[in-house]
C-alpha cells in the first residue's frame, strides 16, 4: 500500500472486520431507489467503490471462499451487478491462505470484477507460512497496478465477457422495467436501452 500511495494515490482502506454489514434480505428495494433497508455501513463502503478508480478486495481463504463479510457485502452490491456500475475501473485481489490454494477465492473475485464491468488486474495469493518470495511478488504486483492505472490497459477477453453481461442484464432490465425503476432509469440514461 505504501508503494501506491509514494505514487500519489489516495488510498482508503476499510476493515471488513470492524464494521457492520447486514445479510441481503432479497427484497429487491435497492433496484427500485437507491438506499438499502438495512442501516449499516455497507452504504458508505460501496460508496468508496464507486468513487475509487480502482480496488483491492483482500481476504483470508475461509473454506476455499472469501469471507462470510466480504460475502455479505457482496451480496448487498446487486445494483452494482445489474448496473454494471464498477465499469472503467480496475479491481485486484489479495488472497491469504493457512496453506491451501487461493485459486478457487481469487476466481470468485475475478468472476465479481467481471460481473460489476470492473477490469481484473491480477491476484497475490501468499499462503503461510509467508516466504521473502511472496513479499518480493506483492512489491513487483504493487508497482504494476501502479503502473497500469493511468495507461488504462483493458483486456479484450475481460471486455468481451463485460459485454456478454451487459448484454444478458439488458434483457432482464427491459422485461422488469416496473419492477426495478431505479436500474432502468440508469439504464436509460446511459443509452444502453
Ligand atoms: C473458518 C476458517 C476457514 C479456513 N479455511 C481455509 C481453507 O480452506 N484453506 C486454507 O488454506 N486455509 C484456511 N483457513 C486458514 C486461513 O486462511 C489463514 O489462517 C489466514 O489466511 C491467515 O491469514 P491472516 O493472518 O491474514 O488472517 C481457514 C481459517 C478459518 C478461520
């Protein structure tokens, strides 16, 4: 972190663990208007997303999947979804481990970049115990994400697979258009209907 913000970027950094965020109720409110029933801090956290041009979602491997917080706030994040409202942005993920793989974390949060239109940048997995290798990999991945945000590097596979969401959610926005005003209007106003 400290190599990106020595590079001029203003970095905020939020604990998944010490804060509040509320299981999704599936009652399908956030499609209709822009807040949330429940009152926690998943508003403001999502907020930070949608202002950053670029995040790092870091988590330990809990059961071959990323946290039950960060799953949480995930899951309140379904307007992002059908919105694709993180498009334009760059999104990465650090992976810890007791020892076992990342990989199967590190595709949940990749298939979640794609999914919000975010470009994914890359993943560091360091597996305990922590080795001088992994360190020296997290410093070299910091200076490329660095380095990549202001050339604005797009990956063509990542844009078709944005596109193809786009493309399904489209259709499922038009056919509940009364029902998820809020998406619909957004919607609309980005020419995409
Ligand atoms: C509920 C739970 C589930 C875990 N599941 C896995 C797992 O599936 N694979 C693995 O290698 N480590 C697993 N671990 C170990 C954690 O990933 C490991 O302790 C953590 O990444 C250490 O990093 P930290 O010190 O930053 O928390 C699990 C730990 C807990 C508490």
């Amino acid at each position: 972190m400290d190599e990106i913000k020595a590079k001029g970027a203003d970095v905020k950094f939020v604990d998944l663990g010490k804060v509040r965020i509320g299981f999704c109720q599936a009652c399908e409110v956030c499609h209709q208007g822009p807040d949330c029933v429940l009152k926690d801090d998943a508003k403001d956290i999502l907020q930070c997303m949608l202002d950053a041009d670029g995040i790092v979602l870091a988590s330990p491997v809990y059961l071959d999947q990323v946290t039950a917080q960060m799953k949480a706030l995930l899951d309140r994040s379904s307007h992002f979804i059908h919105c694709l409202r993180l498009m334009g942005k760059y999104m990465a993920a650090v992976t810890t481990s007791g020892g076992g793989s990342g990989d199967a974390t590190a595709a949940f949060i990749r298939r979640y970049a794609v999914t919000v239109g975010a470009q994914f940048v890359g993943v560091v997995h360091a597996p305990m115990p922590l080795r001088e290798r992994i360190l020296r990999r997290h410093e070299s991945w910091a200076l490329t994400w660095s380095r990549r945000l202001p050339a604005k590097t797009m990956w063509p596979e990542q844009v078709q697979a944005i596109e193809e969401q786009r493309k399904h959610f489209g259709r499922i926005i038009a056919f509940r258009k009364d029902q998820w005003p809020y998406e619909h209007k957004y919607w609309q106003e980005k020419g995409w209907l």
